[in-house]
C-alpha cells in the first residue's frame, strides 16, 4: 500500500477549552488503495496517532474513526471526537512542550486491519489547545498553509469582524463588508463602508465617513462623516471632522483640516493649519503651512506661500514664493523668492527670481524679470520689465521702468503716443518757463559710464538743468527733473517741449516787435529822402 499520507488539515479551526466541550480539531485526508487509486464514496475504518517528539516516536494519544469518503476520495473526520484505543485523552497533551506528529493509518474494508498511511509532523497543529493553561478562550496557530485555499485560510465564516490583538491589546480589524484596520484604535468607532486604515488612531473617530485611506499615525483621527479622503503621513489630517475630498501625503500634512474641502497637500507641513479653507493646493516643504480660511490658493515649491493665512486665489511657485503673504488675494508669483516679503497686497503679478521681492502692501503691480521692481515696498500700480527694472521711487505709485542702468539701446518702430486730453489734465496754466529758460541752458555731448563703446548723446545734465529752474523762479519736483531713492537724477526731455515752443513764441513776438518798428523806421528813412530830395531840388533852381 501506498506510504505516503495526503494530508490537509483546516487551519482555519476554533478550539473550545473548557470543562464541558472535548478538545477537537479538524482533519482532512485524501484515501487512494495500493494501487493509487482513489477510494471513493466507501466505509473505511481510520486510526489517528498523535506521536511526540519525532515521527516515530512514543504515542500520547491514538482514536479510531468510522468515515465514509466522498466522490474525491476525500475524508473528513474530528480529531478528538474518535474511539480511544490508548491510556489518557486529547486534553492530556502538552502541546507546549514537544513537538508532535500525526500518524494515520486505515482499513479500507471498514475493519481493523490498520495499515499505517503516513506520518506527517504537525505544522498547523492544535496548539491554540495550550491556551488553557494561559488563560486564553480561543485561539488561532499556524506555522503556514497548503492544500485546498478554500478551506485552508485564517479567518471566520460568521459574518462578524476578525479581530487582531498584540499583547491583549486591539491592533487590527477587517471587517465583513471588507474595511481594513490596523494599528492601535485603527477605525475604532466606523459605521461606515469601504474605508481603509493603517497606523495608530488612524480613522479612529470616523462614523459614517466613507471611502476614506489614512495611512500614518493619527492619520484623518478625527474625522466623523467626511468622505472620499486620503491621508499618508504622520497626523495627517488628523483633525478633519466632516471635510470631503481632501488629499493629504506627508507628515502634518492638513493636520488640522476642519472643515475645508477639496484641498490637496503633498509634503511635510503642507497646509498644516489649514482649518476651513477649500480648494487649496500644495505642493513643497511646509507650502501653504499656515494657511487657515483661505481658498482657491495654488502653492509649488519649498515655503511657497507658507504664512498665508486669509488670503484667497494666489499662485506661489518657486521656493519662497509669497513667503510672508497672509491676507493678500488674487496674487501671481512665480520664481524663487517672488514676492516673498508680500503681505497684503492684492492683484500682483511678479514673473522671475527675486520679483517684487520686498512689496509688503503694495498692489497692482507688475514685474517681470530678475529682480525686477525688487526694491518697491509700498508703491501701486508699477510696472518693471528687465533685469533689475526698478522704478524711481520704492514707495510711488503709477510708474513705469523698462530695463536698468546698463540698457544702451532702446527702439520701437513707431513714435511713441502720450496721452494728451484736456479731460484728463487738471490745474492747466500758461507755462512760466520761455526763452529765458532755454537760454540758461547747457546743451552738451557725453557718453554713459557703462557703455563700453562710448557712444555719444546729446542732451542735457540734469543738475544744471535744475540749476535753470530754480534760477527761473521754479521749484524742482516731479516732472522735469527728477531724483530717485538712490539719489540719481533724471530728465524728461519730452517736458522740454512746451518751454521751448514758447521761448520760440516769446521770440517771434520780439521779432515781430522789430519788424514792426523796422518798418517804422523804413517809413521815417524814405520820409527823410523824400524831403531830402525836395529840398536838393530846390537848391538847383536858376
């Protein structure tokens, strides 16, 4: 007959130790004859041995079994529940101190005359029986699984939750509809469907929140009926309450989310303290960190954004961004360090490294290039295109600087037009300045410092320029002449237009002055002649 045993033992068993239920096992085995044939739907007598310590060794315990195989020559019989045919019981074993094997062997006829079938050390054994002497109900123990998966699995076929302890302690819990929770307190008060956890409290207070992930120590802790979120990271999410559609990957990150919706936060400290604000999204080392009610923010890169707190509908990308903004709205920087030192001005745009780096209140504004209006604090509504593009004045509105210091050329294809209507001018008076001015002035040739070429210009020095001015009665303020905050001076050649049209009036006026007169002195001069002549006349007479 054939040695080999096929053995399959139910791993998935309960063990009931108690004084009024025997201790049983289940046990699986597959029937063939000498010839390997299955022995199908047929009586057969079987003989169980448990051996201790090899697999020949003493017997401690052996029954014997009346079962009947099934079309697969499959057999099914209860270890413990059999016919003793030796000293002592199943309860008797110490299953704690050796180790054990279970020896099998059968009559195909029904009868007595055992063949031994096969020896097989006991790998997924009984031992939870040893439960009994640590106080323990119920147990399950398994050194790993073969044979049939649909009977060979750890877990329950009563609808109820399977249940994970360490050292007594709730660790885990999947639950009938398929929720998963592992850790400490994992998920402890769900009522709710398809929702996942992993870490210690992770979706601890969860109620009826659904299909919600949070992987991380306090991960969406404290979320109720908020739906559809995901947490990976320490306390991330960890005081969302009724919040849905949040994404939060990083420690800290949205920890302490409330109530806000459909933000997205990946890195450490990411909106961390965000509490109601919606619609959010960063993305870098503590980006949007202390954003609270704010909306609609867009935040790429380390410290984009990070002490926003009120402020709704800003883009930050680029390290640094709007660093220091907190109530400013409806701003754009983009470039490392643009806009870091904004605090609440609005409607900014500042495109390159360092753009309108240090702006605090100032909005309206427009910057694009390195540096560009780097050194504006206050100042509205300025535009600086150009490395370095920085207008006259830090704290002056409504100006305009194209390029820096070291520009040698400037065209456009077409005159520039100026605005000119009577509608829009205020305070119209006959300008002061005439001929008298013009004639104080110095036109000179020069090149600039950081022209390498030395190109000529003509024009004016803007200091003796002012010099004119005052001596012409005239007190130097913005127009003209101009200082910036570094004390640089400039000149609006294009103001030098009205003054010179009307020295040209005041000319023509003394030019006609003179013509008049010089026509006067004309009609004297051919008077004169006039009574010259007669006069030569009347002297020739005979």
């Amino acid at each position: 007959m054939r040695k080999s045993l096929i053995i399959s033992l139910i791993i998935c068993f309960t063990i009931l130790v108690n004084a009024q239920t025997p201790h049983l096992f289940n046990f699986q085995f597959m029937a063939r004859d000498a010839s390997d044939n299955l022995i199908v739907n047929q009586d057969i007598s079987v003989r169980i041995r448990i051996l201790s310590e090899h697999s020949s060794g003493p017997i401690v315990y052996s029954e014997t079994h009346q079962t009947t195989t099934n079309a697969f020559g499959q057999g099914t019989l209860t270890i413990g529940s059999g016919v003793p045919d030796s000293p002592g019981s199943l309860s008797s074993v110490n299953w704690g101190s050796n180790q054990y094997f279970v020896q099998m062997s059968i009559d195909p006829s029904g009868g007595s005359a055992f063949q031994i079938y096969g020896t097989s050390q006991l790998l997924s054994v009984p031992y939870a029986l040893y439960a009994e002497t640590s106080g323990n109900t119920s147990a399950w123990q398994t050194s790993g699984n073969t044979g049939n998966t649909a009977t060979n699995f750890i877990g329950n076929i009563d609808n109820t939750p399977l249940n994970f302890r360490v050292n007594n302690m709730p660790a885990g819990r999947i639950t009938s509809s398929g929720q998963q929770f592992f850790g400490f307190q994992a998920g402890e008060n769900n009522t709710a469907t398809t929702s996942t956890a992993m870490g210690y409290r992770a979706l601890r207070m969860n109620t009826s929140g659904a299909r919600n992930t949070a992987m991380g120590f306090e991960a969406l802790r404290d979320n109720s009926t908020g739906n559809d979120n995901i947490a990976f990271g320490t306390m991330a999410l960890q005081t969302n309450t009724t919040g849905f559609e949040n994404l939060a990957i990083g420690t800290d990150a949205l920890r302490f989310n409330d109530t806000g919706n459909r933000n997205s936060a990946l890195g450490v400290g990411t909106l961390y303290g965000n509490s109601t604000g919606s619609g959010n999204i960063a993305l870098g080392y503590t980006s949007l960190h202390n954003n609270s009610t704010g909306s609609d923010n867009n935040a790429v890169g380390t410290f984009s954004l990070r002490l926003n707190s009120t402020g709704s509908n800003n883009v930050a990308i680029g390290s640094g961004s709007l660093y220091f903004n907190t109530i400013g709205s409806y701003n754009t920087a983009t470039g490392g360090l643009a806009m870091y030192g904004n605090v609440s001005g609005i409607y900014n745009s500042a495109f390159g490294y360092n753009a309108l780096n240090a702006s605090a209140s100032g909005s309206y504004n427009t910057a694009l290039g390195h540096d560009a209006l780097s050194l504006s604090t206050t100042g509205s509504n300025n535009i600086g295109i150009g490395f370095q593009a920085n207008v006259p004045s830090a704290t002056g509105n409504n100006q305009v600087r194209i390029g820096n210091s070291s520009i040698s050329y400037a065209g456009v294809e077409v005159p520039w037009t100026t605005t000119s209507d009577r509608r829009v001018k205020t305070n119209i008076h006959t300008s002061p300045l005439g001929l008298d001015f013009i004639m104080k002035l110095h036109p000179v040739v020069y090149s600039r410092g950081s022209d390498s070429s030395e190109t000529p210009e003509y024009g004016f020095i803007a200091q003796e320029v002012e010099t004119a001015l005052v001596t012409s009665g005239i007190s130097i303020s913005k127009g003209l002449v101009s200082i910036d905050d570094m004390g640089f001076y400039g000149l609006r050649y294009t103001d030098f237009i009205a003054p010179l049209v009307k020295s040209i009036q005041e000319q023509q006026k003394i030019i006609e002055d003179q013509r008049l007169v010089i026509i006067e002195l004309l009609k004297q001069h051919a008077d004169i002649i006039n009574r010259l002549e007669k006069a030569e006349a009347k002297t020739r007479k005979p």
